[in-house]
C-alpha cells in the first residue's frame, strides 16, 4: 500500500471524527489456545519470526467489506457490553474493538491476559456490531472469521460519561488525545524507508494483549506484536490515561531485523500542516490556519533548543539535525486560541502535541522532518523520527525505550525566551506599502520572528530592546535588514529581518536565528526552511 492510499483513507475516517488506521485478525483464531504470557517470550517470539522468511498475513476482504466507503463504515458500531472488563465497576477502562473494512486487510489478534498469567483469544463475532445502515449483511458474515479492525480504550469518568482516549488502529498507527478530547496526529510504531525515492515499507502490529487493569486503575499496559518484511518488534505500552493534561505512554520496543534498513525511523509521528501564520497564502481557504502541528521542537543532548516551523513545500523536503542523546523532541500545536482558526468543525485549536522523551541510551543519530507538499486537511504530509546513526543491517536487535506525551503543550520547556509566531511577506521596502513603492534593488523576503518570555516582557515593557540583537544567517543568499521591536502585548520582541536572493538562489533556503544579549543567548533557536521563487516570478 502507497503512503498517500494510506494516509487519504486514513484522514477520510479522521474527517469524520474517527481514528484513522482499521486492521482485522486472522482466519482460524478460534482455535488459538491459551497460552503462558510474558514480555520475554514475546521478544523470543518476535526475534523466531525475524529469522524466518517474511509471511505477509494480508488477505481479501469480502466484497461488501472491501468497497465500504468512510460514512458506511462510520455506520458499523461496536456493542460495548461486549467490550474488556464491561460490567466490571471496579474496573474504570474499557476496551472496544473495530470492524475491519475498506483498503485494510491485515489480521491482528487480540488477547487478554487473566490474573494467572495466561493469554486467552479474544474471539470474533458479529453479534459484537451493529451494521445498522451500512450497507453490510451480516448474516452473510456470520461464517466468515473475520476478526477486528483495532481496538480503542475509554475510561469511565463519571456514570454515563466513558469518553474515548486513544486508538490502534491498522499499520502500527496509533494516536491518543489530551485533556481537550480532540484526536489529532497519529503515532507509528516503526518507520521504514520513510522519504526515500522508493516504496516506503510500513509494518503491521500483528497481535496484542491486554493486561487486566487494577481496580479503580487509569493505567492500561497493552503488549504487541510488529511484523514486516525487513524487521519484526516486540513492544509493551504501559499507558497512564489519568495523567495530568493528556495520555502518557511508557514504550518498550525491541527490533529485530531481517534485512538490512537504509532509513529506519524510530519513534515516528506524522501530522498536518496546510496553512499558518508564515504561509497563510499557502492554499487559498476561508480559514485563516489549519494545522494538527506548526512545529518542530528539539531538546538537543548538549542543552539547545531548537524550535523548527512547519512548511507546506512545493516538493518534497527532508532535513535532518544530528544529535547525540537527544533530550525529547516532538510535533507541537503551539497555537490553541480558537479566534486564530474560527473552525468549529476540526477544532483545530484543541488538537494535541506530541512529545517523545528518550529514557534508556539512544546514542548518535538524527532527528528527521519530511515535509510533503499538500492541497487539503484531508492527508497527512508532516513526518518526524529518529534515525539511528550506525548503519542498521540484518540479524540486529535494536531497543528504544521512550515515552511519549498527548498533551496540548510538551511537558518541559526551556529556561530562554520562545518562540511564539512565525510571519513572512514581502521584503526590501518599508511597511505599509503602497502601489509604486518597491524595492528598487529587487526581490527580498521579510521574515518576523515573535519572541516570548519573562525576561523579554520586563525589557518591552521598559523599551530597553536596545540591549538585543538578532543573530540570523541563511544557508544562501544573504542577509539586507535586521531589526528588533518591543512587543509590550505579548511580553516579548519581535525579530525582522529580510533574506535577500543571489542571482540564481532557487535551491531551499535555510534560516536561522535567535536573540542574543552581548554574547549570551536569550532565547531558543529558530529555525526555517523555505523554497524562493523563481527568478522571474519574484514579484509582488
């Protein structure tokens, strides 16, 4: 499957206001026995599947099934009595499973682990759905195994209120939400080949088990299994639903390969990012900005911070920032002041960040940004993961502990200002300009870059920004303004500066800046990419 069959199908269940991703699970599940349950067989068992040749566990949906568009799908609902520990009152999470349907056909089985440590199937029937008006007879399914989609969790909040707070659903997709209820970006459990000029391989969890929760517990701990033909994985989730603003996943994963991996992407997260405040002419839309993310953050392993606005590129762009022991990165929705979207259908403004922190030794490596060109909120184009930095080949056991935070905004930030918008427009000539009025020396790009903190608010307020400096380079072209204002209003400065073409720049272009105070750094940097037009068309 293509990456953008993938991703529209996807985001058409998304559009709807459901995860995106389904699977299904295996013919002849029924007479899985149960069987002993423990993280150490389960790595035995995926590192036995990588020394075996790749079996694709694909099969063909019926008819019915396969040609199901998303508002018929929608239509397919779970009965959840059926559901993980319903009935149970002691028992606060809950656990619902999905049909399979549409392009997704990929088995995966579902287990429960009980008190004595055995791993018992989850059977599938129909009598577990209402197919209500879908368009599917289920009496013609009623011999067929078909198994799940996927399956959700919720947590019961209070009587009658179990709102949902994460989904795995197809792939090794998954996504949760924050404390504002509001799915946004989507997490993966590997990434392979992602941005080469080849297929990109996208593994499948094949399997999962559930531990049976405490009582009165917020925690669920969910084990699967990853298969694929360059790599099998063995992970444990251990997800903390209660945890202060959002869902907090403790990860696990062991990977072991059976072929070599040009670019194996760890920890991947992918968004969407159409239109913001640097390109709000990027696609001609009513709404003023529509984005799951508009950045890139980085705590590198030295102490920098980084701060990377997205870009909707005309072609494809891949960058990547080396580091060593990273500190976290993550895909952040910075922006949640509704005012600046005025969409009352996406909810743009309560969309999570996601943040991922190391917590067992990464080493050297890159962190990576895909940006794909987009023309629509319907498909995801934003793509971040680490890279590992030796080369990966076949027969390795590689292990990545991380956890990973659903929150609106990541849960550490740096002692030095931030970086609060991003604008850009035309350059080379005063503000305010007039018809007439250009640049007589040609082409320029006017970039601002709003600054926040409490250290910056004292020096707006008193007017003393004279004591800042801008400090900006561009990997080409060069750099003709530079200028600094007081921003009183949002306790901050704002950064002008204008990049200015050489006589054939059309290559990408590069910025970065941050301010400084004598020699000292005062805030993060920032860093920007973007495409200048060609020649002849740099005109305003």
């Amino acid at each position: 499957m293509q990456r953008r069959t993938l991703l529209k199908a996807s985001m058409a269940l998304t559009a709807l206001g459901l995860p995106a991703f389904p699977a299904w699970s295996a013919p002849g599940e029924a007479k899985t026995p149960d069987e002993a349950f423990s993280m150490a067989g389960l790595k035995q068992r995926a590192q036995q599947l990588a020394a075996s040749p790749y079996k694709s566990n694909k099969n063909n949906l019926p008819e019915q099934l396969a040609q199901l568009d998303p508002l018929d799908y929608q239509k397919i609902k779970f009965h959840k009595d059926h559901g993980l520990w319903a009935g149970e009152a002691p028992i606060d999470l809950r656990v619902y499973f999905f049909h399979t349907g549409m392009h997704f056909n990929t088995p995966v089985r579902m287990h429960v682990i009980d008190d004595d440590g055995m791993a018992r199937p989850i059977r599938f029937s129909p009598d577990m759905f209402d197919y209500a008006d879908s368009g599917v007879d289920a009496t013609s399914l009623s011999e067929k195994r078909l198994g799940f989609a996927g399956f959700r969790m919720a947590v019961t909040e209070r009587p009658g209120h179990t709102p949902e707070l994460l989904s795995f659903l197809g792939a090794s997709y998954f996504r949760a939400v924050d404390e504002n209820r509001q799915y946004g970006l989507s997490a993966r459990g590997l990434a392979i080949d992602t941005g080469l000029p080849k297929a990109e391989e996208f593994p499948d969890f094949t399997a999962f088990w559930f531990e049976r929760p405490a009582p009165d517990s917020t925690t669920l701990t969910v084990y699967a299994l990853l298969d694929s033909p360059s790599a099998t994985g063995a992970y444990k989730f251990v997800i903390d639903a209660g945890a202060e603003h959002g869902v907090v996943m403790d990860i696990d994963s062991h990977i072991y390969t059976r072929a070599a991996i040009e670019r194996l992407g760890i920890g991947p997260m992918t968004s969407m990012f159409l239109k913001g405040t640097a390109q709000p002419t990027a696609r001609d839309t009513i709404s003023p900005r529509m984005h799951d993310s508009d950045r890139l953050n980085l705590w590198r392993g030295n102490g920098e911070w980084i701060c990377r606005p997205l870009y909707n590129p005309a072609k494809l762009q891949f960058n990547t920032f080396a580091d060593d022991n990273p500190r976290g990165f993550g895909l952040v929705q910075h922006d949640h002041d509704f005012d600046d979207y005025r969409d009352s259908v996406t909810w743009y403004n309560r969309r999570p960040s996601l943040w991922l922190e190391p917590t067992n030794d990464w080493g050297a490596g890159h962190v990576a940004l895909m940006e794909l060109p987009t023309l629509g909120e319907t498909v995801d184009n934003i793509v971040a993961f680490w890279i590992p930095e030796a080369p990966v080949t076949a027969n390795d056991h590689l292990h990545f502990a991380y956890k990973l935070y659903w929150t609106p905004t990541p849960p550490v930030s740096p002692s030095l200002a931030e970086v609060d918008a991003t604008w850009s427009g035309m350059g080379g000539t005063r503000e305010g300009w007039i018809p007439g009025d250009r640049n007589p020396d040609g082409y320029a790009r006017r970039f601002a870059v709003d600054f926040v903190g409490p250290d910056l608010a004292t020096l707006a307020k008193n007017e003393a920004t004279d004591r800042l400096a801008v400090d900006v380079s561009a990997s080409n072209g060069s750099i003709s303004y530079r200028a600094i204002h007081p921003l009183a209003e949002i306790g901050g400065v704002r950064a002008v500066f204008d990049w200015t073409p050489g006589n054939q720049d059309t290559t990408p272009v590069t910025l970065r800046a941050y301010l400084k105070e004598g020699d000292d750094a005062r805030s993060v940097t920032w860093l920007y990419q973007f495409l200048p037009p060609e020649p002849a068309d740099r005109h305003y």
